[in-house]
C-alpha cells in the first residue's frame, strides 16, 4: 500500500520531473506530454492526482491543455505560433451571420485552443498577397468553399496542410500535395428529413432539389446527395420513389434566383394531390415550395409537410422543423485537421471527414400554432458545401 507520505514524494517527483525536462530543452515548447496513463503508472499515482497536478502546470503557464488532443509544452513568450490562414469569399455585408461567419468562429476557437493564431482573408486579396510574396508564412490553409481548390497550391510550401469545405474531392496540382476535406454528411441528412417525416406518418414524400438531371454543377452537388438520402431513406421503408422527384431543367445561376426558380418547379408538386410532404433541398427551396402554394390559393391547412436544411425556423408564416448544418463544427474540425497534419498526427492519403447533421424538430403548426402544417428546415448558400 503507497503511504501518503509516499503519495506525496512521488507527487512532487512528477512535477520536479516535468519542470527539469522543459528547462533543460528534453520538452520544448509545443511537445505532447505522455498520457495520464503513462504519468500515472511511472510514478505510481491515481489519475485525479496526475490530473490536479498538470492543471496547476498549466495554471503555471507551463503546460497547456488542448482538449480532444493532449497536454503540450506551453510555448515561450517568444515563440510565434503557427498562423492557421482561412480564406473566404467576399460579400456585402448583410449586418446578420452568415454561415460563413460561424464557421469562422468555430475555426479561430480551436486554432486557438491548439496553441496557434488564425486569420481570415478574402481569397483573391490573399492570392494577390501569395503571388508578390506579401502573405506571411502560414502553417495550414483552409477553404471555405466548395470550388476553386485549385488556388490551395499558392499557398505555402510543400509542409502547409490544406483542407477544404467541400463535398467532391479534387485532384491536387502535384502528387505529394495532400488536400483534405471537410463538409457535413449531405447524403445521411437526406435520410434524417426523410425518416423525420415518415414516422410522422407520411407515406408519399416528395423531394424538391436545385440540381438538374445529368448536368454535373459542384454548386449543387450538395443537392444531389440530399436526394440520395431521401431516396436511400424512401427505398428502406419499401415506399415508391418513381415521378416523386422534382427538379428544374437547369439548375439556378445564382444564390439569389433559387427560390425564384424552385417556385416554378414547385408548380408540378402543388397539383399533386397524393403528396403530403416534401423534403426541401435547402431554405430557397421551401421558399420556393411556399411561394408556389401561395400563387395557387391553397389554404395553410392543405400544404404538404415540409422539412429542409440550416436551422431558420421561419419560411413566410410557417413553423419549421430544421436540418441543422453544424457550421461551428466545420470550423472546429478543419482547424483540427490542419493541426494534425502539421504536427503529423494525421499522415497518408486525404482524409474526408463528414460530420453528422441533426434533426431539429419544432411544434407543430397544425397544433394550434401559427404556419403551414408541419414544421419546415432551411439553409443559406454557403452552408452548402
């Protein structure tokens, strides 16, 4: 049995220890510490006590804790830290989020946490800036966006990691450069809206998409897997998915004219009397669907329930049910990513990491509340990655 005098020898051996190997360079700033494991059994010692101890480290400015990842070496005064760089598309500003902005905000949270800084710049401002030698040095770079990974090459060298937020892979400009991506899982999303409305008792379930049929848009790629989760979903529950589908000839040119040109595709699914739901393939799109069952006078109590993606719990006059996009994970995760490769945590081939999309769901208008049936989801363009 380890005495406390025992305990306590043994406790401060440990911190002696840590203390001797980071003066005397065996840890250097931004090394992992063993596990708590392997600190507790070298020294004989309960994980709670290990534990006390590297939090006062870290209390100290010694130590530092980086969650889902480990203890490291605190970095000196001295030290610059790793410049994580995140490049966006310019837009006016709207004076509300965007999506954009809360992937931001779940980037520059956990590069922070991982020791290092952050900086978000307009894509074309940071090319000029690559290209005539401006852009200080940057240890990853990611692209909020689903095209133009191609530009990832300018930034860098051979050891800055990139990551992408997109749903198709690309080929990078040279064999040894690794591109990896991170976006939500579209396709399990589908499936979620879907399975949300049958097992409120829905048996026909339309699908309501942006993209068109054999033409290949990365715009709306996202659209595309949507409808595979719908279909993968209706297909599971043995219901019929044959002239269920409806999509435009072409798909929107613009963020802007997607509920314009969803209303008009919405027309075909108005005058579908055995449709009782439709699952949206985005915000723009339930407006579409809305707009449509406004334009032929048909009362709220004999709209089609609706779900789409994003979280607005709003569309018209309705109450919707949401799909959420989890932007701040996509951020938090493509920092992380970026962390791992720099540190070589993560080696090999690009990793695609797709995060789950959870289903919000919200009361229900034919409940006495306000609205169109039954709650609806939405979404913003650059959620849509």
């Amino acid at each position: 049995m380890v005495t406390r005098r025992t305990s306590e020898r043994q406790r401060q051996a440990l911190v002696d220890d840590l203390r001797q190997a980071c003066r005397e360079g065996h840890l250097r700033p931004g090394d992992m510490l063993p596990t708590v494991r392997e600190l507790q059994e070298k020294y004989r010692l309960s994980p709670r006590t290990v534990t006390s101890e590297l939090r006062k480290l870290v209390d100290e400015g010694l130590l530092r804790t980086v969650p889902r990842v480990g203890v490291f070496v605190a970095d000196t005064a001295s030290a610059e830290p790793d410049s994580y760089l995140m490049l966006v598309q310019a837009t006016g500003s709207t004076g509300t989020m965007t999506t954009v902005d809360r992937v931001r905000l779940g980037f520059e949270e956990r590069v922070t946490q991982l020791g290092a800084a952050s900086a978000t710049m307009d894509i074309d401002a940071a090319l000029r800036r690559a290209l005539d030698g401006t852009l200080p040095p940057i240890a990853g770079a990611f692209l909020a966006m689903p095209d133009r990974g191609e530009d990832l090459a300018a930034f860098g060298d051979a050891s800055t990691a990139r990551v992408r937020w997109a749903s198709i892979p690309m080929t990078p400009p040279t064999p040894e450069m690794v591109i990896d991506m991170v976006t939500v899982d579209h396709v399990d999303g589908g499936r979620a809206a879907t399975r949300h409305l049958w097992q409120r008792g829905h048996r026909r379930i339309a699908y309501l998409g942006l993209h068109a049929e054999g033409i290949e848009d990365p715009r709306y790629h996202w659209s595309v897997l949507r409808m595979r989760g719908w279909r993968d979903a209706m297909e599971q529950f043995g219901e019929r998915v044959e002239n269920i589908s409806f999509l435009p000839d072409a798909p929107p040119d613009s963020f802007e004219r997607q509920a314009e040109i969803a209303a008009l595709v919405a027309r075909a699914v108005v005058v579908r009397r055995d449709v009782t739901a439709v699952v949206c393939a985005s915000h723009n799109a339930a407006l579409g669907m809305a707009a449509a069952l406004r334009t032929a006078d048909v009362p709220p109590e004999g709209w089609p329930a609706m779900v789409a993606f994003e979280d607005i719990a709003e569309v018209g006059d309705g109450i919707l049910t949401s799909v959420r996009v989890p932007c701040e994970d996509i951020g938090r995760e493509a920092a992380q990513i970026l962390w791992e490769r720099r540190h070589a945590r993560l080696e090999g081939p690009p990793v695609d990491r797709r995060l789950p999309m959870p289903v919000i769901r919200r009361v229900d208008s034919q409940h006495g509340w306000s609205g169109s049936g039954e709650p609806v989801a939405t979404e913003s363009a650059e959620a849509q990655a």
